[in-house]
C-alpha cells in the first residue's frame, strides 16, 4: 500500500514508507513527485520535517489517499465501475462475472485508489507485455467521484510505481476519453497507421521511435 499525500502549497506526492539514514539512524519519509518536473527521483525527508505543521498551522503533508492492489474482495466493486461505459446491455451481475474468463483481467495486475476513509475511488488495470512495457487498460471511476482527479492521481501513481522497478519502463494504451486526459501524463498518439481499434485511440509514453514490437504489441492488445 502506498499513501498519496498533498504538500501544504498543493502539489501531490506518493509515499514510499519510511528508512533510516546510514549514518545517524534518523528515521526519513521516502517519496516521489506525482506532478510534471525536470527531476525524476526518489526523495527522502526527514520525518519529523515531512509531517511537521508549517508557520501557518497547517500540516506540511496531508495524507489524501492510498493505492494498493486490488483483492478478490473488492473486485466486483471495481469492475462494476466500468458497467455503464463497456456494459453493451448486459445486466451489471453478468457484465461483471464476463471478467471470470476476460483473458487481460486473468492475466493483469489491479490498483484502486481509495480515499482515507476507505471509500474506492478509481481502479485501473495493468498488463506487462515485457520488463520494460507496460500495459494500462480499464481505467474506470466509481459513480460520484467523477471529475474529482481519482483517475489522475492513480494513473500517475501507478506508473510512479513501475518507474521505481524500471526507470525506462513506457506504458501502452488505448484512451477511450479524449487523448488530451492521457497528454497530460506523457502519452502521444500512435501513427495513424497503427490505429487498429478506432474511436480508441492507441498512445504510448514518450517520445522515442516506436518499436517493432510495440507496433505488435498494439495491434494484439485486445
């Protein structure tokens, strides 16, 4: 499980756990940046530092949310949150039980993004293609936590969370909201010659030319 906390001035952070330092024993707060920056690293702060209050009262860090994988016990709550968008008029119960034999879903990893309180927000899948490709697929909010930036903070966290296994990882997908949504993490839209599934679009994270086997990897992905 990793904690989303939100900086006194408003940026949003996704906490690592806690070290020592080597020298002094000094307990540190690990973590990584959840916005755009020229520095992708891991930080570590001082505890007592991190969770201090600032000269105006307020906590230097709050904690807003947490991620973590998605267990049996949750799964027909989040995959429910895609019934209106994908159902196709089957009834929730069988839109649901379709995921029992749903190839990406046996194969992939979940995430959800749940509120202090324990309220699920967003969940997301993930399918790794190879040590360095990643799939994103069903990214799906909870009713009425639409437009709240869930999907937001988990799709950042999420790739925070390969990028700490893999800095070079890229992520593949294909949006079924407008690309700008995915734009904003880094993703570009594939050449129209590797569009396979229109009006999905297909993206992939960064800039570099595109590998033959990505070109695959896209045409097969569903």
């Amino acid at each position: 499980m990793w904690t989303i906390y939100r900086h006194v001035k408003g940026m949003d952070y996704l906490g690592l756990g806690e070290a020592l330092h080597s020298e002094e024993e000094k307990p540190l707060q690990v973590y990584r940046c959840l916005y755009d920056n020229d520095c992708a690293a891991t930080w570590a702060r001082p505890l007592g530092m991190f969770h201090e209050q600032v000269a105006s009262g307020e906590p230097r860090f709050t904690a807003i949310a947490r991620v973590r994988p998605v267990v049996p016990e949750d799964e027909a709550l989040v995959l429910g949150f895609g019934y209106e968008a994908w159902g196709q008029g089957q009834s929730r119960e069988d839109f649901i039980a379709s995921y029992a034999s749903d190839r990406d879903h046996l194969r992939g990893k979940a995430y959800l993004l749940e509120l202090p309180d324990g309220i699920v927000v967003t969940a997301l899948n993930t399918l790794r293609f190879s040590r360095d490709r990643i799939g994103l697929a069903r990214v799906a909010t909870a009713p009425g936590q639409q437009r709240k930036g869930g999907a937001t903070l988990l799709v950042r966290a999420v790739m925070e969370i390969f990028r700490l296994e893999n800095s070079g990882v890229r992520f593949l997908l294909f949006s079924e909201v407008d690309p700008g949504f995915y734009a904003r993490f880094g993703f570009v839209e594939l050449p129209k010659a590797h569009q396979h599934f229109p009006p999905s679009v297909g993206m992939i994270s960064g800039n570099e030319p595109l590998e033959p086997a990505d070109v695959e990897r896209m045409r097969q992905y569903f």
